[in-house]
C-alpha cells in the first residue's frame, strides 16, 4: 500500500490494446461526480501492469500513474476492469503475476467492477466466484463455459451482485456508472450526469442490451433489417406471423428460422420487443395517456401492454414512465 493513493480512490485497470470506450465512458461520469460532489471524496487513477503509457486497441496512448503492484493491499473504494478484444485479453490472462496482483488489490477494494470483457479479468483472478456476471453479448457463452463457478447474465445492461459490479459492452459500462452515482449521491445528480454528457436517460440494469434494430442495421439489405424497419414504422398494423409471411414472402418455417438464428428469438418474440421499444419512447417522449401508446403500437390494451412490460423490461409502463422520463432543463427566454 502506498501513502498517497486516497481512500476513496476509484481505480481503472488497463494493460496494452484495452478498449478505450471502457475507460473514457465510465471515467467521464465518475470524474463528473467527483467534480460536482466533492463531499463524496471521490479521486480517481489509472493503474496498469507497468507504469506510464498504454495504448489501446484504437491507438490512444493513456497515462497508467501506477504500477498495479504500487496498490496492493490500497483499500480503493472500487477497482475497475477494462475490457478489450480477445488477444490483448488473453494476453494480459496468461500473466500471473498480474493476476496474483489484481486479486490481492480486488480482495482489499470495498468493490470489484468490470466493462465489458473486463469481467474475464476478474473471473480469473477469482475476485467474482460463485456471483452473477454480465458481458457483452457475444461473449456470454464463452465466459459462461470457462468460468462454470460464475453465474453469467445474457441481457442485462449492468448487474450488482454484492460488491462485484459488471456491465456489457463498451457504452453499458457509462449505466454501470451512473448506477454507481445514484446509489451513492443520489439520482438529482446522476440525472445531472446524464444530461450533461447527452445520455438519453438512465437505464435499469434489467433492460435488454441487445436490440432487434442493432441486428438488423447491422445488416442493411437484409430481409431482417426490413422487417426490423416496417415494424419500428408501423408498430399498430397486424403483424401477426400469417402477415409477416405475406408481407416478406416467407414460409413459416423460414420465418421462425430467420428470427431464430439471427436473435435466438421467435417472429412473436420479435415484434413484441420492437413494440415495447416503440411505447418506450413514446412513454419518455411524449404526454400521450398510457392507454393510447398501447394502441398506437398495436398492443389493443393496458393490460397486454403492461404484460409486454414485465416480460421485456420486470417493469410496469407507469413506472417505467415515472422512473425514466426526466425532460432536459429548457432554455428561458431572455
């Protein structure tokens, strides 16, 4: 442990071709808290196997004020994991004098977060064993069948799980930190937060990080992509699978398979969740009564509406409403 590194320090772990956006997302919310809430004590660093200038996967070099081994034992309030593209994660990995050292600063630390792949990080250090973990979503499965002792989460944004924090990928780990603000300083200051660095609003950590427009822009031309788009425009017309069918001139089974592969999802599943991505933000958006969202995105009712809720996001549309909708501070004229 060394004198000068505060208590309150909230410390990012980075090694050679981390992802930058693990870092600068989180590290912009927490130093934004840390600068409007001086009364929380918060002080940052960066630490990495070595000292001194790391650069990321894209090329930016950051600068690490400390060796990890300068830590040990350091009673940070959390010690954050980065993540990074498979070969620099295996990399880092493979050192176990690194490993040894994170394990010992994590066990000392009141928290242990991850970003994104960052979770690997932890897991093989065995700072995270027997809790829940989340990652990005392609690599669920594999951090799954590695880490049997760890219960890994497929969909969720963030997760907290006693004192081990972990998030999905890249821009999920800023929710992790606006998580992190408002259990800490409140919410008045994690909307702040939001607002200033043009967040759209705070997410739950139960929300879905993985949506059927990202697939399917992922893949412009696809028959996904437009299927995906004549929903998001016409959420009230009947989709039914007889009228997706019809529509995109698929045999059922086609359909079924099309949706399956590309989402792990049937056509029902789909369109259910393009419709309550649609009354979301009708919900956070607009005035409009609750009854005529559910209409005006094909749900025919409250009561199917509110059962789309809890099955898409464990929360009902009102809540949903009074938890999310937070307009940004207009201008006044002068």
């Amino acid at each position: 442990m060394i004198a000068s590194i505060p208590v309150r320090t909230l410390c990012f772990v980075v090694y050679p071709g981390f992802e930058l956006l693990d870092l600068t997302g989180p590290y912009a919310v927490l130093s934004s808290a840390a600068r409007l809430a001086p009364q929380l004590g918060w002080s940052l660093c960066i630490a990495a196997p070595e000292a001194g200038l790391v650069t990321s996967g894209h090329g930016v070099a950051v600068l690490a004020e400390h060796a990890l081994q300068e830590l040990e034992a350091t009673p940070l309030h959390s010690l954050i994991c980065v993540g990074g593209d498979r070969e620099p994660v295996e990399t880092v990995l493979s050192d176990q004098d690194f490993l040894d050292r994170l394990r010992r600063t994590g066990e000392a630390a009141e928290r242990c977060i991850s970003i994104c792949s960052g979770a690997y990080l932890l897991a093989e250090a065995g700072l995270a064993r027997h809790h829940r973990l989340t990652t990005h979503w392609r690599a669920v499965r594999h951090l799954s069948e590695r880490y049997p002792d760890i219960k890994v989460e497929p969909d969720a944004i963030y997760i907290q799980d006693g004192a081990i924090w972990s998030s999905a990928g890249v821009t999920a780990g800023m929710d992790l930190a606006l998580a992190l603000v408002e259990q800490e300083a409140g919410r008045a200051l994690a909307l702040k937060i939001a607002q200033n660095l043009l967040v759209q609003r705070l997410r739950s950590g139960g929300q879905s990080q993985y949506s059927p427009d990202l697939a399917a822009q992922a893949r412009p031309e696809s028959r996904l992509a437009r299927l995906c788009d004549a929903v998001r425009r016409e959420p009230s017309a009947d989709w039914s699978i007889e009228a997706l069918c019809d529509r995109f001139h698929l045999s059922r089974r086609t359909l079924s398979r099309l949706t399956r592969t590309e989402l792990n999802q049937s056509p029902a599943q789909l369109v259910e969740q393009l419709r309550v991505e649609a009354a979301r933000a009708l919900l956070v958006e607009t005035d409009h009564a609750i009854s005529v969202i559910a209409d005006m995105c094909g749900f025919g009712g409250l009561q199917r509406l509110d059962r789309a809720f809890q099955r898409q996001l464990g929360v009902a549309p009102r809540d949903f409403r009074a938890r999310f909708r937070t307009p940004f501070p207009q201008e006044t004229a002068s």
